[in-house]
C-alpha cells in the first residue's frame, strides 16, 4: 500500500508568520500579489494564539484574478 507524503499544505501553519509565508507562495503560484499581505500587528502584539492574517488592499485587477483562481480551484475541488 502507497502512502501519500504529507506536504506543508496537509497540517496547520504553526504560527501566523507560517500562515502568511504559505498563503504569499500559493498566491504567487497563480500570479497573485498581494503586497499588503501581513500578519495584523494588533493581534499578533497581545500573543493572542491566532493572530489575525491582513490581507490587505488590492487594485481591481488583482481582485479579479484572485477571484478566478477561486472560481477554478472550486471547480478542480
């Protein structure tokens, strides 16, 4: 029996830096930048567990090329 070799992707970021880094990538994977993108630096100065991920602002371009790569991973899925 084959099993499958668990990727990054497979388990939870272990910190909101992780979450940010690993949502930059897959953005980029599909031509996306979000230069606003960060981790909220409200949440992440209290030590709150879950700090917030800002996504920041983006041009209508940008906008409609995140929506497309949405609508298409959905119907890959």
């Amino acid at each position: 029996m084959e099993t499958a070799k668990a990727t990054d992707g497979d388990r939870p970021a272990r910190s909101a830096d992780e979450a940010v880094e690993r949502l930059r990538a897959a953005l980029r994977d599909v031509g996306i930048v979000l230069p606003s993108l960060r981790v909220d630096p409200v949440t992440a100065a209290q030590g709150h567990p879950y700090a917030l991920i800002d996504l920041g602002r983006c041009n209508l371009g940008v906008a409609s090329r995140l929506a497309a790569a949405l609508r298409a991973g959905r119907e890959e899925a």
